[in-house]
C-alpha cells in the first residue's frame, strides 16, 4: 500500500470507523447464526426463520438514509455515537425482558437496523479524510468492518449453547461498550464544510440514471453478501443436517472471506479500475452460484463454491465504492445513503425468498438459481455502462 495514504488520512478515525462498522455489524447480523435456536423455542416455520433475519436487514437499509442525513446535520462522528448508544440500549432491553414470539423477535430485529446503518456514518467519516484515488482504499479498510458477521458466527451458536441464546443480547453488549470508548476518543470530523442533505436531495438524485445502476449493483454484491449471511446458517442446517455450531462455523468461513476480500476489492479496483472489476465479479458469481444451486457432492463442493462467491461479492462491494466518489464527488454523503439502502433491500429480498421458496419448493434451488440469474444481470448491465463510464467521468489518477 502507498505509504501516502497513511499520510493523507486521520489514521485513528480511518480504524475508529472500522471497529464502529466491525461491532455494529455484529450484532445487526445476530440473528441469523441464533436463527436454529430461536426457531426452535418459537416454533417458527421456515418462511417466518426467513422473513425473522432479513428483518434487520431491511430496516438497516431504510435507516440508512435517515443516519446520512443526521451525519450531515450534526457531524459522522456524533450520528456514530448516537447509533451505538440505541444499539446497546435495544440489546439490553431484549435481554432483561425476552424475546417470546414472533411479533417481538420482528421488532427487535427492526431495532438493530440502527447498527446496520452504521454504514452511512462509519464509511464518510473515514473517507472524507482522503483524496479521490484513495477512496477506494479507505472506505475498503473502514467497510471491512463487515467483518463482524464472522463474529456473530463463530461465537453467538456456541455463547447460545453454553448460556442460552437470549443472554447473548447481554454479552453482545461488552465490547460494544468497549468500542464506544474507544470511538469516542479517537474518532474526528474532517475538516471542511458537509453541506446538509433533504430528503428532497436523495429524490433529485434518483433521477439519475446512473444513480439506479450503483443502486442495482450494490444491491447485487452487499445484497449478496448480507443476504447470504443471514440465510446461511439455516441453509446448512436444512440442507446438511449441521448443528448450529457447525452451521456458524460454515457460515464464519464464507462471511470471513467476503469480509476479508471488501478492502483488496476496493485496492484492485483503485488499480485496474471498478468496471472491470465488477465484470469479473459478476461472471464469477453467476457461475458459482449457480453450480451450488445443484447441491451435487454435498457440502464439501458446496461450502468452497458458497466461500469463493463471498469472496468475489466482497471484492465487489469494494469496487462500488471505488466508483462512486468519481461519480458522485458532490453528492457522496447522499449517494451512500441511497446504495446502501439498495444493498440492504437486495439483502432482506435474499434472505426473506430463500426462506418462502424453500418452503414451497421443499428445495433452496430455485432461489439459488434465481440470484446467479440476477448476477449474469448485472455483467450484462456493467457492461453496458462501462464504455460510458470511463469516458465520461475518470477523476484525476483514479481508474473506472
């Protein structure tokens, strides 16, 4: 990495952000290693274990507008506070009182969508320390903060079964706290003046045809990364018969490697450029995608192809936001409200229909096949663009 970039940014932000995303995802992904269980003591059907992860999912995406906003108004770094503040608060209020049905695991899912949209916050805080070349890098660095859905992997199943899944809500709380701390020492606004944003400005730029097509590709790989995620550990337990443990830690290994891939995505892309990266990123998804959704050889082919297309989803989200700020230079704190809320939506639409067609098909197949259609979509579309692009709006050294 150029040792400039060190030099051009507020590096304690750059890692403040990182930790604020890593811990807030966490807890915002939850649900979705706890789902065996808690379907298990509710009675949930499949269709309602899906609709229960994608919960948060789909409240983070609308939430993520708002917290835009708010950071405009009252600076990143306060809006930050503020969301972990109600992020620990809603987890300890689940833990003292319970969560006993459906209608009050939907609701609590709803609440993390506040840690979920973290992600309109932590991203401008650490980015608008850098210049446009190194945009890609930092928000790769602080995006990779994704990270903590390999967290909520590995350790919610096995805290689950060691002191039941509500008293994870509590423990969950102990380095959010801790984070907290750290965020609140460490973190700063950078210099220069955030012009505020309406909700009349996140309307004028959804008439930019350009605006849908960041919107679709984001919803594509976050959608895919997030969406997959949640359904996972619930895929492997229906398809394989795995435990909730060993569903998570099925479930950690795909997240780590689109978690890990997220800032090398956006570093490519700041060198080869965004479109081609998400070319590939598109036909590799496609093709692995859907050979899994054949199921052959069982979970020692399916889990290295489901890890291979996280990697290439996290590579992707990397090089959406390479783009974006060569695009959207003016406007960036509104435009990442509004693909994050599209990444978000493509989450929840994920998790929620692989949930309901299993239950109707008896078979995660046609789902699987479904979201590789969506991705060859999405070469074809980036393709489409791509000659555009380049010429039209290439920002100084930065590569489309």
């Amino acid at each position: 990495m150029d040792r400039s970039f060190w030099r051009n940014g507020h590096t304690p932000t750059l890692f403040s952000a990182f930790l604020y995303f890593d811990l807030s995802f966490m807890v915002w992904y939850l649900l979705g290693p706890l789902q065996i269980q808690i379907a298990h003591t509710l009675s949930l059907t499949t269709q309602q274990r899906g609709l229960m992860v994608a919960t948060p999912i789909l409240a983070g995406a609308i939430l993520r507008v708002f917290m835009g906003m708010l950071a405009d108004r009252i600076g990143a770094k306060r809006a930050g506070l503020i969301g972990q503040v109600l992020v620990i608060a809603s987890l300890l209020v689940a833990w003292r009182t319970g969560v006993h049905s459906m209608g009050q695991v939907l609701l609590f899912g709803a609440s993390l969508g506040v840690a979920g949209a973290s992600f309109a916050v932590a991203l401008p805080l650490a980015s608008r320390w850098y210049p446009p070349h190194q945009q890609g890098t930092a928000m790769g660095i602080a995006g990779a903060g994704n990270s903590g859905t390999v967290l909520a992997a590995l350790f919610a199943p096995v805290l689950a079964v060691a002191f039941g899944w509500q008293n994870v809500f509590g423990i969950a709380c102990i380095p959010l706290v801790a984070v907290l701390l750290f965020y609140t020492v460490s973190a700063k606004d950078a210099p220069g003046v955030v012009t505020h944003k309406h909700l009349r400005d996140y309307a004028r730029m959804l008439a930019n045809r350009d605006a849908w097509w960041f919107m679709f590709f984001y919803a594509l790989t976050f959608g895919g990364f997030s969406g997959f995620a949640s359904a996972l550990p619930g895929y492997f337990h229906d398809q394989f018969g795995f435990d909730p443990k060993l569903a998570g830690w099925a479930t950690a290994a795909c997240v780590f490697a689109g978690s890990v891939m997220r800032p090398f995505g956006g570093l490519m892309a700041d060198r080869v450029g965004g479109t081609r990266s998400l070319l590939s990123v598109f036909a590799a998804v496609a093709v692995l995608i859907g050979l899994a959704g054949f199921g052959a050889g069982g979970p020692f082919v399916t889990l290295p192809l489901f890890i291979a297309a996280m990697l290439c989803l996290g590579a992707g989200n990397g090089a959406v936001f390479q783009l974006v700020p060569q695009r959207f230079a003016k406007d960036i704190g509104v435009m990442t409200g509004l693909i994050g809320m599209a990444g978000g939506v493509g989450g929840f639409a994920l998790a929620a229909s692989l949930g309901s067609i299993k239950q109707a098909t008896g078979d995660y197949s046609m789902g699987l096949w479904l979201f590789a259609a969506l991705a060859a979509l999405g070469w074809a579309g980036m393709s489409n663009v791509k000659r555009r692009w380049r010429s039209a709006w290439s920002v100084a050294a930065a590569r489309v």
